[in-house]
C-alpha cells in the first residue's frame, strides 16, 4: 500500500523509520543530514537494509570527516551520489523512500490523484539523479559493480530484467538464485512477490555487495454494481448475480436498470456499445430484452475485462402491487420488496447452469 507523509522535521521521522523493520531506503539529502542520521543508518545497514544515498551539495568539496563517514558507510554496500545543485540545495525538499512505497517528505508535494503515482514520481526523480550524480568511490576496492533493474514496482505475473556488469571479480553470485554468473549478464524474470536481488562479487581480498528491490503490487480487479428500480419504494435497489460462479442477473421487462462504477486506478474504460467512459459513472435504461455489457479497462501493466449479462422476464406482478407509504420501511427492513428477484431465480437456476 502506497503511503506519504510530510515533515518539516523530517530528521527525527527518518530516524524513527530506520528503526522500523524496512528492506530497502533511498535518501535524497545533504552532508549536514548524513552527518545526523549516520548513526541510525549504520545501525540500519548493519540489521541488512539496503541503502542508497544522494547527497546534495554545493561543492564537489568534502570535509577530511565526511570523508571518513562516508568510507565507513561504502564498506557497508552503502551506495552513494553526490550531486552539486545549488537549486535543489536552497529548495531543501529532501526525501526518503522506503520499500518502493512509502515516501517521507520535508515538503508538501505537488497535487496528485493518488499515493501510487506521488510514490512512482518521487523514485524515478530518485532514479534519474542518480545517474546524473558522481558515485562515490574514495575507497580501496578492485571490484566495479553495475547492477540494474529494469523497473521496480510491477504487478504479479510482470517481467522483470536485470542485468549486470562487474569487473575484477573472481566470483560472482545473485542473491537468492544458487548459482555463479559471469562478469556480464541479463537475466529475464518474472516477479510474483516482493524480491530483494543481491549482487554479490569477490575476488582475494574484497567482497562487493550492491541490491536491487522489486515492489509487486496487488491486482485490483474492477467491480460493477447492477441496480434496478423498485416502483413501490420509489429508489434503486441493488441486486445480486444468480449464482457465484455466473455474472448474470435477473430482471423485469420494463424496469430501469442502473450500472455503476468506480475504478480507483490509472487507465481506461471502454465498454463495446457505450464507448469510451469515465472511471466513475453509470449507465440508465430501461430494459426489454436481454441485454449484454463488455467492458474492458486498459491500464499500462495490464488489461482486464468484466461482462454481465441481464436476463429479461415478462412478470409485470411486482409494478401492480399496492402498498400504504406507512408500511414501505417496515418492509425496507424486512427486505420483502426483493421478492420478485426470488420469483425467477429458481428458473434461472434450472435453465443458466
């Protein structure tokens, strides 16, 4: 679940969430914050939290002591960015990422539709200054590592590519698979739960480590609601398919029928004989004969499609009924105004098996 939070003390909420039970955190912030969260983070690193850090600044200078902080942290596996920009240095608008889904802010975002796409914004702006920053490497070690993922946050089911280059390794192994790999690699894969990937090269004197981490998200499958109107209580009542396993319904001739819906995802909903239609709406009419709907919803991961069927049946009864307003909530509570739907579900049953 994708999750945001502001803080103008954003320090002491990263201090807390370092202590938290996290596998991976990426930090966008400057020398002087590094210097205050140094502790937690190699309390952090050492319980196997997979860091990566880009530190803003407005120099490529570095203090003798921030030297020393961050060798200590790169023999950690501890990646590391320094990015000059005099801009983002006077915005302060740091960040951290944690587990691909829930970002720490120390200022208000831009307005966005859902936590999701703030989230996904967020880490590939994380992304993209990582590649136009200098990595770190003021350290002794013989070991070049390049390990990347094609994307980061998928559904179940999606590809995933890694691949690699290392150089000056004797060995190379990828965490969890149990084999060897050679110093240059792609491997395709496909992801059905959360994955830490771990890279880990040797060679006499030196192990390197650096991860990558897929977030999978869970598959939410699109809902319709199919109503129709009761001429007694005056109002739209919901009704139900005639068996789980079936998305048919039972209906009168002559009855308004109301279809609604509302996606809570990126994409697009199409239905053949509606068109185009919006992710929140419904769809009127008066029924006369039997009636089919195909709606597809296009979304960038993945398409799904959902169809109902409504079964017409001449039985006028239920539009003859009298009854005193006195008695309409009396019978609201005992739910005997869906008695027609109860009429026809026994021949439903017998004839849509």
């Amino acid at each position: 679940m994708f999750r945001f939070y502001y803080s103008y003390d954003l320090m002491s909420e990263l201090e807390k969430e370092l202590q938290r039970d996290h596998k991976m955190v990426q930090l966008m912030i400057d020398e002087y914050d590094l210097f205050l969260l140094s502790k937690f983070l190699f309390e952090a690193v050492s319980d196997d939290l997979t860091a990566e850090i880009v530190v803003i600044s407005t120099s490529h200078k570095k203090s003798m002591k921030l030297v020393n902080l961050c060798k200590r942290l790169i023999d950690m596996n501890v990646q590391i960015y320094w990015k000059v920009d005099k801009d983002l240095f006077v915005k302060e608008d740091y960040f951290a990422i944690f587990d691909k889904e829930y970002l720490v802010s120390k200022r208000k975002q831009e307005d966005f539709d859902n936590p999701e796409n703030l989230v996904r914004s967020k880490n590939d702006f994380f992304n993209g200054l990582t590649l136009a920053s200098k990595k770190l490497t003021m350290f002794d070690g013989d070991i070049l590592v390049d390990f990347e993922l094609n994307q980061s946050i998928v559904y179940p089911g999606e590809e995933v590519v890694l691949s690699w280059e290392v150089k000056n390794a004797h060995e190379i192994q990828i965490e969890p698979f149990d084999e060897k790999f050679e110093e240059k690699g792609i491997k395709h894969l496909s992801i059905n739960k959360d994955t830490k990937f771990t890279l880990v090269a040797k060679n006499k004197g030196v192990v390197q480590k650096k991860s990558v981490y897929v977030r999978v998200l869970k598959r939410k499958e699109i809902t319709f609601e199919v109503e129709v109107f009761d001429p007694i209580l005056k109002e739209y009542i919901a009704i139900q398919t005639t068996n789980e396993n079936t998305n048919d319904y039972a209906v009168y001739s002559g009855q308004m029928v109301k279809l609604s819906w509302n996606i809570k995802m990126l994409g697009k909903l199409l239905e053949a004989n509606l068109g185009n239609l919006p992710l929140i709406g419904s769809h009127e009419f008066e029924i006369s004969k039997k009636t089919d709907f195909n709606f597809v919803f296009q979304s960038i991961n993945n398409n799904q499609r959902k169809s109902i069927s409504l079964h017409c049946f001449e039985n006028n009864e239920i539009f003859k009924e009298t009854i005193e307003p006195t008695e309409i909530k009396t019978i609201k509570n005992k739910n005997s105004f869906k008695k027609f739907l109860y009429l026809v579900k026994e021949y439903l049953l017998k004839n849509f098996k």
